[in-house]
C-alpha cells in the first residue's frame, strides 16, 4: 500500500513538472510565422514564388514542391516580402538587416546528389538567366556533405561538414539570420554560425543544380528568445511606453496640526478566503498536484477500511 501511494506521488509530481516547463517555454520564446509555404498546387505556389529554368522541371502538388528534371540551374525564391527588406522585381532594398529564420525540409529522389540542393537566404541582385546571377548566402546538401557559401556571381565555400546521403531521407535545414552573422541547424543540430558580410538583406528561396529532389515544408518566421540565445544576444526590449507629458507641481499644503492619539482598536478576525478566487500559474499546478495526491490517498485509504470490514 505505501508503495501505491508513493507511486502516486511521483506521477503527480512529475506531471506537474511537465505541465509548468511547457507553460515556461511557451512564454519565453515569442517567435511568429512571417510566411509558409503552400504546396497545393502550382497555381497556389505561383502566387508567392518566382522560378528560373525550365518550367516543365517543376511540380508542386501533394504537398510538394518537385524537382523533376535534372537541368543545369533551377532556382525558386519568394517574390517581394516586406520582412526581406528587399524587392527582387526592382532590386532595390529598404535598408537596414533582415533578420529571419528559415526551415526546410528537403530529400533528393535520385541514388546520389552529385550536386546541391538547398536554401537560399538574404538573396539579391537575381538575374533570370545564370546560375550564377544573383548574390546570395547559401546552405546545401550534397552527396557526401553538407556545405554553407556566399554567392557574389560566383561560388565561394565556407564550410563543409561531413554526410552520409541517402535517397528519400528528409533533411531538415534551419538557418537563423541576425544582423552580420548566420547559424546553421542541420537536423536540428547546430553546425556553425558565420558572417552574413556584404549581405545584410534579401528574399530567400530553393536552389539546385542537377539536382532531384523534392521540399515538403518551407517556412521563415521571426527570430524568438531561443535564437537570440544561440548568438549570444539578448532579444530587443519591448517598445517603451511614450512620454506623458510632465504633470505640474502641485504647491505645498501648510502643516495641520498633530492629532492626538487614538486607542488602537482590537484586531478583527481574518476573514475566510473567497472561494470564487482561483490561483493561477505555478501555484494552480502545485495545487492540481497535490488535489490529485490527496483524492488518490482518500480512495486507497476508504477502499482499505472497506476491506477490513
């Protein structure tokens, strides 16, 4: 019986825990959705998304954006997003960083990845022709790697991290962009962080180069609590309220004269707590916790004395 109750104990301790660490979390990082992929349809896709190359190398149905046809460069990227700080269609940018974090989930569909396919961020200057033409950073998977790149119409690698590929095995990659500096999450582990110099702003998009594959989710939101985290900084403070307008001194009142004493008066009882008022947060959970310990004693403790009877 003590070791029924024990049992109890715990369980109710350790959902407790559970429930307040993920209030906790919910609270803290204050991330939100700037824009998500719709991969309904091409029709639907076509409304955000710009693509160079050959149409007929792409699909998008099911939920999918496909790369069906190996063709020397294909590029998808989002059309004007205030958030980008940039407007692919004028080339002209609003100034200032476009910080963003990106996620896509992508798996190639062909034995090996001879060749890249990946994402594009802070992504200017695009040309509709060359698969060189635009600038841009860069983080992609190969066949036996995963490699992060600044594009100035040319290639130029950063890093290069080992990987095993595999056909139709979803990668996630995650980049987080704030300021001059980027990190890399590859299956959400994080692999590097690195500078973003000489691109401060910009759309963000797919990219391959003779290379199947297809993407299942993509999305950018706002940088939260966690990724400020990861740079090391700490997330802006919320706008201050605005100045009120100073309220004028009100003049000095003239002494009044001392009172005498008055008899302290007796101490009024407490008063019962209201029991329309409820606890909230942490304490609401203790309180759950320990109701539950309580009524799980009371049932074993009842069920005991009806059995001796």
């Amino acid at each position: 019986m003590k070791k029924l109750i024990v049992l109890l104990i715990a369980v109710s301790m350790l959902l407790s825990l559970f429930v307040f660490v993920k209030a906790d979390d919910e609270e803290t990082d204050n991330s939100e959705i700037l824009f998500e992929a719709d991969f309904s349809s091409m029709e639907a896709f076509l409304e955000d998304w710009e693509i160079q190359g050959d149409p007929s190398s792409y699909e998008v149905h099911d939920g999918k954006f496909c790369v069906v046809a190996a063709e020397p460069f294909q590029r998808a990227y989002l059309k004007y997003q205030d958030w980008s700080k940039y407007n692919p269609e004028t080339k002209e940018g609003t100034g200032g960083y476009a910080n963003y974090a990106i996620k896509a989930v992508i798996h190639g569909t062909q034995p090996t990845m001879t060749n890249l396919m990946g994402v594009i961020f802070r992504a200017t200057e695009i040309d509709p022709v060359g698969d060189n033409a635009f600038d841009a950073m860069y983080a992609g998977v190969g066949n036996t790697f995963v490699r992060t790149y600044k594009y100035n119409h040319n290639w130029a690698m950063i890093e290069s991290f080992p990987l095993e590929y595999q056909q139709d095995v979803d990668y996630t990659l995650e980049i987080l962009v704030l300021n001059d500096k980027f990190i890399l999450l590859f299956n959400n582990e994080q692999l590097t962080m690195g500078s973003t110099e000489g691109h401060d702003f910009g759309t963000v998009g797919l990219k391959t180069w003779k290379g199947l594959y297809e993407c299942t989710e993509f999305t950018v939101r706002t940088l939260g609590t966690k990724d400020y985290e990861k740079f090391g900084e700490v997330p802006p403070d919320t706008p201050d309220n605005p100045d009120t307008p100073d309220t004028p001194d009100t003049p000095d009142t003239p002494d009044t004269p001392d009172t005498p004493d008055t008899p302290d008066t007796p101490d009024t009882p407490d008063t019962p707590d209201d029991p329309t008022v409820k606890p909230t947060g942490t304490a609401s959970i203790v309180i759950a916790a320990v109701a539950v310990v309580t009524l799980a004693g009371a049932t074993i403790v009842a069920s005991k004395r009806r059995a001796s009877k």
